[in-house]
C-alpha cells in the first residue's frame, strides 16, 4: 500500500478551501445570521417591554389574557415557526449543496473516514 493517499486532515483542509464549501458557508450564514438576529431582536423587546413598560405589557386583551401572556406565547410560536423554516430551507437549497460537496469528496481510503 503506498503513502500517496492524502491524509485526513490534508483532505479536510482541501474541502475548506475550496470554492464549493466557501460558497455552501455563504449560503448556510445567509441564512441562519439573519433569522438568528431577528430572533434576538424579537425576544430582548420581549424582555425589555416586560422590564420598562409593566402597564402596556399587563394592558388587558379580553379576559385576564393581557399582551404580555400573548407576547411570550408568541415567543414559542416564532421558535417553532422558525424550525419549520430552517427545515424546509435546508432541505430545498442547503442540504443537496452539502451532500453535492461530500460526494466530490468521495471515499480516498482514509480508514478515519471510510470505516
């Protein structure tokens, strides 16, 4: 067997390198950087409206429902929206890039990788 195999880390440091995984972190962070910070954002109003404005944040909406209870309801709703998304868009542009990317890879008889 000879030694013209390309270590594990030799290959590791091609992939990152490369073009395609540039362009697949590009894709991942427009993403992600985004919806995280809008997420953010979202939820230190939250905390902040239930900091500096205790009155509007207890302002009743019908029965003892006040905007406050609705505000961190929507809270779990926005969490859950925003898997849903990530999900979908992951599976539509993210996912068949990343997997495009490791076939090109491909098995080079590193026992690391190739089991």
């Amino acid at each position: 067997m000879s030694n013209d195999a390309p270590t594990l880390g030799e290959r590791y440091i091609a992939v990152q390198e490369s073009e395609d995984f540039g362009e697949l972190r590009r894709k991942f962070r427009g993403f992600v950087f985004p919806v995280t910070a809008f997420f953010l954002a979202w939820y230190f109003l939250y905390v902040l409206l239930s900091m500096f404005a205790p009155d509007f944040m207890g302002t009743p909406v019908f029965g003892s429902i006040n905007i406050g209870l609705l505000l961190g309801l929507g809270q779990f709703v926005t969490t859950f929206a925003i898997t849903i998304v990530y999900v979908r868009w992951a599976d539509r542009v993210f996912d068949p890039r990343a997997e495009a990317l490791s076939a090109s890879v491909g098995s080079h008889g590193t026992p690391e990788v190739d089991g």
